[in-house]
C-alpha cells in the first residue's frame, strides 16, 4: 500500500498539503458531469435544436441549456 505521501488522486478542496484521497464515488461524480457537459456541447455545436438537448439531458428549463449555446458562441 502507497504511503500517505504518494496519492494519484489527492482530495481537492481543505486539502492543502495533498495528502487526503478523493472521497468514494466522487470520481464517478466528476466524470458523469464532464461527460454531460461534452455531450451537450458537441449536440450544439452539430446544431441539434437547443430543445432537444434540453430533454436529452432532462434540463427542468432551457436556462441550463442555453447555458452550453453560450459557451460555443464563445468558443467559435
């Protein structure tokens, strides 16, 4: 077992010396967010109907989708 010293994936936030892990399943967290977030960026920039991204990922309003329009306008 690695020592305390040598985490791959040290703890993000009240961990300043880097020396306490990820807690369980906030990895899996981490990557269903960036996984939803490409999705929906690459849906808009192949110009699927905002409308559409927006049941896809069952948005409750197209605030949060017109979220991701915006953030390609700023890319483009």
């Amino acid at each position: 077992m690695a020592g305390r010293d040598s985490l791959l994936v040290p703890c993000q936030r009240a961990n300043v010396p880097g020396n306490l892990p990820l807690a369980d399943g906030v990895h899996r967290r981490m990557l269903g967010r960036q996984w939803r977030h490409t999705f929906a960026c690459r849906l808009i920039n192949r110009d699927v109907p905002q409308q559409v991204v927006r049941v896809l990922l069952d948005h409750g309003s197209h605030k949060m989708t017109s979220h991701y329009a915006k953030i390609t306008d700023q890319t483009v």
